[in-house]
C-alpha cells in the first residue's frame, strides 16, 4: 500500500499538484443571464397576457426542435445567416441552433403537408449577435410568435395580426406606442429611384435596418466600404433617412427595414417611469413570407403565411426597470395559505391539514421545522405576500375547528375544518 501512495504522491507532484488546479470565474455565458424568482414572476405575468390573447384569438399551439438540421436554416436570413450557431457534428448530422421560430414552423408545415393553420409559439432562439444587455438584446431569448398560414381573402389575416399587437401592447400598459403599416415594395422603389443595383437591395437594406443601433455616418460607411454601393446612392439614401412626418409623403427609411418581409412594426413605446418619456425603439414586427414554404416543399408549393413576433425581451427589460423604480412589491409565489402550529408536537397535525388543502386545490405551505414558533410562521407570511394563516391549536384541534387569520388586518376567525376548504376559496377569490 505504501508504495502505491508514493507513486500516487509522485504523480500528483508532475501534475502541479492543487496549485496547476484550474480556476475558473463563475459566470453566465456571453449574451445570456440568470432571472431571479422576482424576474421570472414578472415574466410569467407577460407571458400569460400574451398566451391569452393568441387563444383568444383561436390559435393553436406547436413546438419544434430547439436545433434544426444546417440545410433548414442556411441561405433564409441572408448575411444575417453568420449569426447562427452551428453545432459541432453530431452522429453524421450538421446541425444549428434555431435562430428563429419562423423557418422552423415553414419547415414543419412542408414537412406535414399542412395549408391552413393558425398557430402561435414561445420559445428560445439563438443568435451570435453583439448583445446589448440593457436594451433587451442576448444571444439567448424568446420570441412570441402568432402566425397564420393558408389562402384567404386579401388583408383580412393581416388585420388580425396588427390587432393583436394592438392588444398586448394595451394589455401590458407599456405606455404611448406607434404601429407603423410598411410595404416592402415601396422600399424597393426607394432603392430603385437612389441607383442601388437590385442585387444589392437586400444587403443594403440589412444595413439601413441598422439605424436604430448606429448613426448614419456609420451606416453610410458600411454601405459605401463594405458591400459596394456607390457613394452618390448612399446619399440619396441619406435624403430619405432624414424623411419625417406626415408631409414628407414617407416615413424614415429604416422604419421599412425592420418589418419581417415588409409588414407591421410596433415602435416608439414610451418608458416614462422615471418622469420624461423615453423611446425604447421596436417592440413587435412582423408581416408575409408567402414564398418561404415553397422553399422547403419539393415541388414548390407555396402557402401564403402572415405574421408577428413580438419582442418580449425589450418588453421584460422595460417592465424590470418600471418595477425597480416603484420598489413595487412582487410576489414570486401564489401560496395562499400557510398552515401553522400554536404549540409544539403538533408537526403530524399540521401535514395532514396541508395534505387535505393540497388535495382540494389550495395552494398551501408549511415551514420545515417540527415546533417552529408562531411568531416566526406569520412573519414568514408577511415577507412572502401569502395572504392567509390556518392555525392549528391543541384547543381548536378538541373543537373542531381551525382558526383562520387574515395576515394584512390581522382579523382571526374560528372555521369549522369541514368547511375550510369554502372559506378559504371564497377569501382569496376577492
């Protein structure tokens, strides 16, 4: 045994020993984050008014890999297609992370034969971006999408889409916002009447779409510099960058870009939680892809499909910062009762009242400890939000009842236990 520890020590000491251990900084990754049970219940209430209207308006619901096969993804998002995140080779397969919910859902209506669908999704998405963690933009991040595909009459989905945003962004009390109406072809003829070749009209409208992110003078450099465009072009752009309101007969340039395929784009919501109105730029966009299907199909079929996506991690970032500035106080559990003892040895009596609420549907909760002190129970409840306490007693267990108390106004009630299950169901549904 000796021996085996020498040569155990000895090789320990060629290997540094603990001091060639690696250190490393615990940290999220470039692009992502953490959320807190306060941000996830901020979450969750976002999310919930958004589900809400997607059913509200009949659609159903899907889900598709969190990775698609290389082929699906590459040569639909045009330059922007060098954010994708590929994946080392897996089995024979070359695989990448979706880098949005829409070429999925084209994929899987091809793939299924399906022409006529209304259906809407939340899911992550990946994307190699320079984030801007203030502003709501991460590598890793939702999307909401609301999609309705099949051949219908003319503008009669596209309304229902615009309505939609209508009503999340009211819902969701974000303040003042602006729905701008866009038409990819008049864009084109912008392009058209600057002298911009059609070949390059994609790539410089990725460019123009930059302008809620970068001045123009930057912008112009990288048209002119990097994808060719001539000055005299990139200055006529110029011109119409400058275009504002109602008599200019366009609005800016860049408003153009920023609609999926040339649709709705919702912008210019107000944050005035910290006294003057601040814009926080686009919050939903979207619009037709009528030809992406026909992409995926062997024979080309096409199935016409309008939709919108809202951006619900700049919604999340501006609903933080308004709760952070009100010290507003959320709740990040939906607890309504929390049953307690009064006296000790009381820990068996306390689980099978929490087991019949349990099995009744009330949300309820104990403290793991077999004699906690009362005291220490209902401070519990005040931190936590949770609204109601059932006490349980050594007198009240004689009697048969259970006392009940209101934490905000600390009024105490004795309830019959066969009738705690109503009285709580009817106090937290006020």
């Amino acid at each position: 045994i000796a021996k085996e520890v020498a040569k155990l020590l000895e090789m320990k000491a060629q290997l540094g020993g603990d001091e060639g251990k690696h250190k490393f900084v615990l940290k999220t990754p470039k692009g992502t984050r953490d959320y807190s049970p306060k941000q996830m219940a901020i979450r969750e209430r976002v999310f919930d008014a958004i589900i809400t209207c997607f059913k509200r308006h009949g659609a159903e619901v899907i889900d598709t890999p969190v990775f698609e096969l290389k082929e699906t993804l590459t040569g639909k998002y045009g330059e922007d297609s060098k954010l994708i995140y590929d994946l080392k080779d897996q089995g024979g397969e070359l695989l990448s992370l979706r880098y949005d919910l829409t070429v999925p859902f084209a994929r899987y209506l091809a793939m299924n034969k399906i022409t006529n669908i209304k259906r809407y999704h939340i899911a992550k998405v990946y994307r190699r971006d320079n984030p801007a963690m203030t502003r709501g933009r991460y590598r890793e991040f939702y999307q909401c999408d609301f999609d309705i595909a099949g051949q219908f009459d003319p503008m009669i989905p596209d309304a229902e889409c615009l309505k939609i945003v209508h009503e999340i962004l009211s819902d969701l009390q974000l303040g003042d916002f602006l729905i701008k109406v866009n038409d990819r072809r008049i864009l084109d003829g912008m392009f058209a009447v600057c002298g911009v070749p059609d070949s390059k009209f994609r790539t410089i409208c990725s460019s123009v779409d930059k302008l809620d992110k970068m001045p123009w003078e930057e912008v112009r450099s990288e048209m002119v510099g990097e994808k060719g465009l001539s000055p005299e072009a990139a200055d006529r752009i110029g011109d119409y960058v400058q275009l504002h309101g109602e008599h200019c007969g366009v609005e800016p340039l860049a408003s153009f870009c920023q609609a999926r395929q040339g649709g709705p784009a919702a912008e210019g919501c107000k944050n005035d939680h910290v006294g003057e109105p601040v814009s926080v730029g686009s919050v939903a966009g979207g619009g037709r892809y009528d030809g992406l299907v026909g992409m995926f199909d062997p024979k080309g079929r096409k199935v016409p499909c309008v939709g919108v996506s809202i951006g619900i991690e700049r919604i999340f970032s501006i609903l933080e910062q308004r709760v952070e500035a009100s010290e507003e106080k959320i709740r990040t559990t939906e607890t309504q009762v929390l049953v307690a003892s009064a006296q000790k040895k009381l820990l068996e009596e306390r689980l099978k009242l929490v087991a019949e609420l349990w099995d009744a549907g009330i949300k309820a909760e104990v403290l793991y400890k077999k004699n906690p002190k009362l005291l220490n129970q209902l401070q519990y409840c005040e931190e936590t939000g949770i609204p109601l306490v059932a006490i349980v007693g050594e007198q009240e267990l004689k009697d048969g009842v259970i006392k009940l108390r209101v934490v905000a106004t600390r009024e105490e009630v004795n309830i019959r236990r066969e009738s705690l299950v109503e009285e709580i169901r009817m106090r937290t549904s006020r």
